[in-house]
C-alpha cells in the first residue's frame, strides 16, 4: 500500500512539473537575435539582404582570415563536376579574369602535402569565404582591425 502511494505520489510529481515545463515556454520579454518571441512562436524569416555587387577586395580584419566575397555568387555552382569559382580564381584562368589567384594553401592537404591542385578541403569555397551585405550589425562589437593588414 504504502508502495502504491508513492508511485502516485511520484507520477502526480511529474505531469504537474511537465505541465510547468509547457508554461515557461516565454523567454520573459528576454530579446534575442531572433526578436522577443516566446519558443513556441514560429516567426517569419526575414527578407534577404541584397548582397553588395562591389567589385574591390575589401580590407581583411586579421592575418588568415579568408577575404569575404566582394561580388555576388548567385547561380555559381559548386559540385563534383564543376567549380563556377575555379573557372576565374584558379591559377590557370586568374590572369585572363583579374580575380585573385587562390593562395598556395589551397594546394595543401590536412597532412601538409602540397598537390597539384586544389586540395579538397579548400573545394568547397563559401563554406569560408562569404558574400557580404549592407547590414547593421546583429550585436555591437568592439573588435579593430590590425594596421599592418592596411586598415584605418
Ligand atoms: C567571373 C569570374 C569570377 C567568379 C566566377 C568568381 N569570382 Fe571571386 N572575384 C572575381 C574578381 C574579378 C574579383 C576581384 C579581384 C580584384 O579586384 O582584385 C574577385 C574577388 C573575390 C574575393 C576577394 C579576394 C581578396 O583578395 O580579397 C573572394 C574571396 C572571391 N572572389 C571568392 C569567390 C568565390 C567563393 C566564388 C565562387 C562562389 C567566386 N569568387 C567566383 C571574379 C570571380
Ligand atoms: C577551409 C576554408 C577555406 C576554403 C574552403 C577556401 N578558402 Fe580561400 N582562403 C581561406 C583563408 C583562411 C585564406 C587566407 C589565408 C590563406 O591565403 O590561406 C584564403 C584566401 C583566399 C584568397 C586570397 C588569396 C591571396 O593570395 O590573397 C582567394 C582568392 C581565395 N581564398 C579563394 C578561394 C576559392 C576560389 C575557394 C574554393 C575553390 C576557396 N578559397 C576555398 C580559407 C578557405
């Protein structure tokens, strides 16, 4: 009997705790990038920002950090067939297109040997460089640049 009891008591613990869980679902007015909406609300995308059609290199923040795509690359195909980036970045076609040559890193396999082509940890470009937008940022920053990469 006294077994029984305690079950109860113990199930009746748990549906009131998961009946709690379900209440405190609002995040309390807690604004995130996502905007003040409770985590069960399903809020719509935002709309996609216009990706700058710039065509200068823009300054780099730090020593390796891969130069963000100064151009857009909507429709630029990258799979086991092809590499729309290649056709102007790669050392063959980079004189004739004016695109930056992909640096001799881009040779090199996660053991350290160079190949004779680009290494297919460096294949997938945009998983590394990306385009940029005219946005505000989502969180306030304090970084600066380094000087001797030629920022202000
Ligand atoms: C039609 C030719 C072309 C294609 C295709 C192309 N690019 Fe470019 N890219 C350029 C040119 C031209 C520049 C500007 C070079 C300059 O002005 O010095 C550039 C600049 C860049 C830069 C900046 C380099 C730097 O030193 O700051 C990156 C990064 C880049 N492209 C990445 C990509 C990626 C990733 C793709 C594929 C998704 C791609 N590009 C496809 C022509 C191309
Ligand atoms: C895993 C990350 C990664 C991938 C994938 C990658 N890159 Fe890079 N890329 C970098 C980094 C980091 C740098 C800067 C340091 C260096 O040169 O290695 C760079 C530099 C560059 C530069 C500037 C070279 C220079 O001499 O200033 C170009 C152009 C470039 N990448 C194009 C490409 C293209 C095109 C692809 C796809 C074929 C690609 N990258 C794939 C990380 C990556």
């Amino acid at each position: 009997m006294k077994l029984l009891t305690l079950a109860i008591a113990v199930v009746s613990t748990v549906i009131v705790l998961s009946v709690t869980a379900q209440e405190t679902v609002n995040p309390g007015g807690l604004a995130t990038i996502r905007g003040v909406a409770t985590i069960d609300e399903t809020r719509p995308a935002e709309k996609l920002k216009r990706v700058i059609k710039d065509k200068n290199p823009i300054a780099r923040n730090y020593v390796h950090q891969p130069p963000v795509v100064p151009h857009q690359i909507r429709g630029y195909r990258v799979d086991l067939n092809s590499n729309k980036c290649l056709s102007c970045h790669s050392w063959k076609y980079a004189a004739e297109t004016g695109a930056t040559k992909i640096s001799l890193t881009h040779f090199e396999t996660r053991d350290g040997k160079t190949l004779s082509d680009v290494s297919p940890r460096r294949y997938f470009c945009s998983q590394c460089h990306v385009t940029q937008a005219d946005a505000a940022p989502l969180v306030d920053n304090t970084f600066e640049p380094v000087e001797s990469l030629g920022n202000e």
